[in-house]
C-alpha cells in the first residue's frame, strides 16, 4: 500500500532500511500532475529494481518571477492514485519549507550543458532544478533515478551535477512519452485550450521535418530553419530550435559543412498562446 511521507529524515530512513535489506531502490523526481509519461518512468523502474519512490514536489526556484509557479497544476490525490496502481511504495512530497529551511542560502550553480537554451531563455532555471535534485537525491538516497528524454537539456544538466559531485547514484533516461498523434505528454498541455492543443502539435512536425532532413544529408543551418517555419506557420512563437551535439548542445563540427555522421539532437521550444511546450529528437547516425 502507498504512503506518503513528508519528513526528510524518515523517506531516508525508509531507503536505507530497504538497501540494508539487500533491497534495490528506484527514484523517479517528479512536479506532480502525473500522467502516463511519469506512469512509464515508474514501470521502469519497477521492472529493475524491488522498491520504488516517486517525489511529488513544485519546486519555486526553478521558476522565473513572471512564469507559471502558481497556476502549475497540483493534483497530489490523483497523482497518488496513479502511482499506487503502479505499484509505487512510498511517495516523499515535502513542503516547500523543509527543502528550503527559513534563512537557506545554498544553490547549485551549473554550467556546460546548462549554458544555452533553457539557460538562456530561463536564467536560474537550471540552478534551481540542480539545486533540488541535489536535494531530493539526499532525502532518497536511491540506487538509481529516472527521467524522461523529453528533458534532454536537463537530463546532462543532472548527468554533469551528478558526476561532478561524486553522487552515488545511476540515471536511467527514459523515451518520451508521446500522444498518439505525437504530441510529446507535458503537464502544460493541460493549459491548452483545443485550437491549441491543435497548433501545438507543430513542435513534433518540425521534429519530425528535422529528421527527414538530417537524413537527406542536409546541413544544421537548413535544418533548423526548417523547423522555425514549420513552427512559425501554425502560430506558435518560437523560442530555439537547433540541431546540436546531443552530448553537449554545442554547435555541430565546422569541419563538414553538413555536420558530423554521428547523432546529433534537434531541440525545440516555443509559446502556444501563454502556454511554453519544448520537445527534442535525437537524430541517428547518417
């Protein structure tokens, strides 16, 4: 049966009994507002280790002053429903004031991977989502934690934090889950109204139009303006869309016009109406 723990001392508490007993521990970090994306990181987790917790926390400090903190959605009794049905043990969903005491003046400052893109269109981002899952992987300290690809900036943010700090814990990076029609699951497509809803499907057809392209052997320059008027045809108000080296976001070797034969990964973000969606692709050997 599912429990909820709020205090930090006992969900580590919880870890470690469960470890000590020869037991392996999987994590999946979550904001809340699950849907069947989040569902698809916990049945990985599941199926390769015994227990598994799931944190259920809307961080403040990854949000800039005039972003969506308090309209996020936060449905924490029907999200611990869904995780129940999934087989989750334990869910650790603290108050804001136990991951960040009265007076705290500690944050996670990252660079490399968190420099361009969503550290550009949202500075601080990254040291807030850093600076969290520092946090959360010290409350549970599991063996190994998940997250979806449709992250991939912060998936190498937390991959480098990780490394960097000498943290010992795994990271399992999961597809995206998608629609049927390809729209990548967010929790902000509960913000989209259905003309909208509509028009958002555009990021998976520049996407999809990115590939097409990387494939025909045309160059990254091209590429991307593909996307852009993919994009800027159905309204949407583009924030980046790029085709980088998916290991650190930098541009693609100059040394062949049409880019490297190794992968590479097409990013997107944009506005639909108030609503910010991004997505990505990674693109294969050509």
């Amino acid at each position: 049966m599912l429990e909820i723990e709020r205090d930090p001392k006992r969900m580590r508490a919880w870890v470690l009994a469960a470890q000590a007993a020869g037991r392996r521990v999987g994590f999946v970090p979550t904001m809340g507002s699950l849907h069947a994306g989040h569902a698809s990181l916990v049945d990985c987790a599941a199926h390769e280790c015994d227990d598994v917790a799931v944190s259920i926390f809307v961080n403040p400090t990854q949000f800039g002053p005039h972003e969506d903190f308090e309209r996020y959605p936060r449905s924490l009794d029907a999200d611990c429903r869904l995780m129940e049905a999934h087989g989750v043990g334990k869910v650790f969903a603290p108050e804001a004031s136990v991951i960040y005491p009265p007076g705290d003046a500690t944050r996670i400052v990252v660079c490399g991977p968190a420099r361009r893109f969503e550290g550009e269109v949202r500075p601080g981002h990254f040291e807030g989502v850093a600076t969290v899952v520092c946090r959360l992987f010290l409350s549970v300290p599991a063996d190994v934690a998940y997250f979806g690809a449709k992250d991939w900036q912060q998936t190498l943010v937390v991959k480098r934090m990780v490394c960097d700090l000498g943290l010992p814990i795994d990271l399992v990076v999961c597809p995206t889950l998608r629609e049927p029609d390809g729209l990548a699951m967010s929790s902000r497509n509960a913000y989209l109204s259905p003309e909208e809803r509509a028009r958002a499907l555009a990021l998976f057809e520049s996407l999809t139009r990115a590939e097409q392209l990387w494939l025909a052997g045309d160059a990254a320059s091209g590429i991307e303006q593909a996307m852009r008027d993919v994009l800027t045809a159905r309204g949407i108000t583009v924030d980046y869309a790029a085709v980088v080296d998916p290991l650190t976001l930098e541009p693609l070797s100059l040394k062949d016009p049409h880019g490297p034969k190794e992968k590479a990964v097409a990013l997107v973000a944009g506005r639909v109406g108030a609503t910010r969606l991004i997505d990505n692709r990674e693109l294969p050997p050509r």
